[in-house]
C-alpha cells in the first residue's frame, strides 16, 4: 500500500473551512466521467482511459501547446519515462472527465503530475 504524501497543515485552528462533497455528489460525477468515457470509446476496444494504448492516447487525448511545454518539462525534471508520461496524459483526461471537461487544459495536467511518486521513493 502507498500512502499519499501531504504538505503539513498550519495554524492554530483546529478546524477547517474546506467544502467537501458529499458521497452522492461525487457518485454522480464518477457516473458522468464514466458516461463520457463510454460515449468516448464507443466502436473502440476500450472502456476507460486506463485501457488506452500509447498510441491511441494521441488520438483521444489532444494537448494544447501549452500542456505538451509542461509535459516537457516534467520529463526534464521528473525525469518520466514514456510509459509514465503516456500515464499521466491518462490521468489528466480522467480528471477532465471528472470535471466535465471537453479538453484537457494545463490544470488538469498539473494535477495528474502531483499524483507521481517523489524520486527517493525508488
């Protein structure tokens, strides 16, 4: 098992004003994600980004300019190879999805990089 690595909370309130959605809320959205993704691969032999073949990441996944610059970055500096870079274009179209997003856009990419295991983990 991993577990997730957090920044330290800081302040002296013990609580936080943070809004979280509800198990419902967030069924419904895992639903619509899937949905898109059904709709998305309809004819293909896949189902869910996960499945997605190198190859047909480019075909389904689309990137700005701006999302390939960062992407080449990362490769620079977090050192990604091409399995993983082909793994994070799938998790920011997984977390599109999730937010009903057409695109993936540059934040979508970001966060689907904070989702990589830190170096000295290997």
């Amino acid at each position: 098992m991993r577990l997730l690595e957090t920044d330290k909370l800081v302040g002296t309130s013990t609580s936080l004003s943070v809004k979280v959605d509800n198990s419902k809320t967030i069924q419904l959205r895992v639903q619509k994600a899937r949905d898109m993704q059904i709709k998305r691969f309809k004819g293909s032999k896949f189902k869910s980004n996960s499945e997605m073949s190198s190859k047909t990441v480019k075909e389904f996944c689309p990137l700005s300019p701006e999302c390939l610059e960062i992407l080449r970055s990362a490769v620079a500096t977090m050192n990604l190879t091409a399995r993983s870079y082909h793994k994070v274009i799938k998790i920011a179209r997984t977390i599109a999805d999730l937010v009903g997003a057409k695109d993936i856009i540059t934040n979508h990419l970001a966060e689907a990089l904070m989702y990589r295991p830190k170096e000295e983990e290997f």
